[in-house]
C-alpha cells in the first residue's frame, strides 16, 4: 500500500516505492553478511561507488515498518547499467538514472546521491534537498547481516509544515542498507523505515527447471 500526504511521498526518491506483489528471487537469511567481492579500484568512478556499487543485475530487497504493525512491507531496488557511467534504479516499474562521476554519483535530472569528499559534514544539493553526512565508520545490523564501515547521509527537503528528512545509510561495496523516512503534512507525521533483507544478482527464474 502507498500513502501520499498532500503530494509528498511515502519513502526516500532513491526508494521510489513500498511495493507490494513484485516477483524477485530475493530470500532472507539468518546467516552473517557476506562482504561481496570487492571491485578494484580503478573499476569504479570515484569513492562513492565503493558505497553505492550499483552493479548490473544486482537486486536489493528491503523490509519496511511504518506507523503501525500493519503497515509493514517490502521494498525492491532493481540495479542495471546502462553504460560506463550511467546506471538505472527500477522499483515496481519506475526507474530513475544515475551518473557515475569522477566526483561523485549523481541524479540525471540534477543533485547528487554521493559527492566527494565523503567525510562527516560535507554537503550538497540532492535530488530535493541538501544533503550532509552525519557519519562515518558506521557498524549497522540489519535482517541481511551486520555491516562495518557504513556511512550516513540526511537529507532535508520541503519546510516546516510540508517536508521530509531521508536517513540513509551505505556500507561499502553493498549499498544502501536502510533507510529512515519522516514526512511531514502539517501537524501529520508519517515515519518509514527500510531495512536490507537480502542483496545479489538478479535472478530470472524462467532458467531455473
């Protein structure tokens, strides 16, 4: 179920959407995380993509709990690239594309995802609000495992009455592991969270007999 308040929107613009009904091959797992290979240096675009890796065919699988207990679900980021430097996001058939720059990871329709340097207090201008890193060197534990060396952005957009402020957070070489929303309409609060279930290559299950 998605809910809008007065035209803002349920989960983070990286989230897109809570989805309900979306076929993935992805599985929870009570075991440790495993750390996925890590790509040489001089494979990725800059040091952000050590935290966003967007891989081809990677899918990213998130649980998610809202204000009551009702009010849970599961959220799935589909990763393709597009080119050397661009990359797509794709959730419940809605894509957003990102470049990949020497100085960061950007929204092809203007803002950063991540922008160097990457270190507690940097800034910029995200896809609708600025942007800061509050931490760094982060240990984070989530239904996919537990993560070190995780790095948090906050992102503020909207005023007062009609905003919203987006917590989230990147561990190296897996990407985004949870994400922490509040939307404001007015007096109304409506507070989301995502939490990393599983992450891996996508699988189609049409090959699988």
């Amino acid at each position: 179920m998605t809910r809008t308040l007065r035209g803002v929107p349920r989960v983070a613009p990286v989230a897109a959407l809570v989805l309900s009904g979306f076929l993935t091959a992805c599985g929870g797992s009570e075991k440790p995380a495993q750390s996925p290979t890590p790509q040489s240096q001089s494979e990725l675009s800059s040091e952000a993509e050590r935290y966003f890796p967007l891989k081809d065919n990677t899918v990213l699988a998130f649980v998610t709990a809202g204000d009551s207990p009702k009010d849970t679900g599961l959220l799935v980021m589909a990763i393709s690239r597009t080119g050397p430097a661009r990359a797509k996001l794709t959730v419940a058939g809605r894509s957003q594309e990102l470049q990949l720059l020497p100085t960061g990871i950007r929204h092809r329709d203007g803002g950063f995802v991540l922008r160097l340097p990457l270190q507690v207090g940097a800034q910029w201008r995200g896809l609708a609000g600025m942007v800061t890193i509050e931490a760094i060197d982060q240990t984070v534990k989530v239904p996919a495992g537990e993560f070190f060396g995780c790095l948090q952005t906050v992102e503020d957009a909207g005023d007062a009455e009609n905003g919203k402020r987006i917590a989230t957070t990147y561990c190296p070489y897996v990407g985004i592991v949870s994400l922490d929303i509040q939307a404001f309409s007015g007096s109304t609060l409506v507070v989301e969270h995502a939490r990393l279930k599983s992450h891996g290559p996508r699988v189609d299950l049409s090959d699988i007999k």
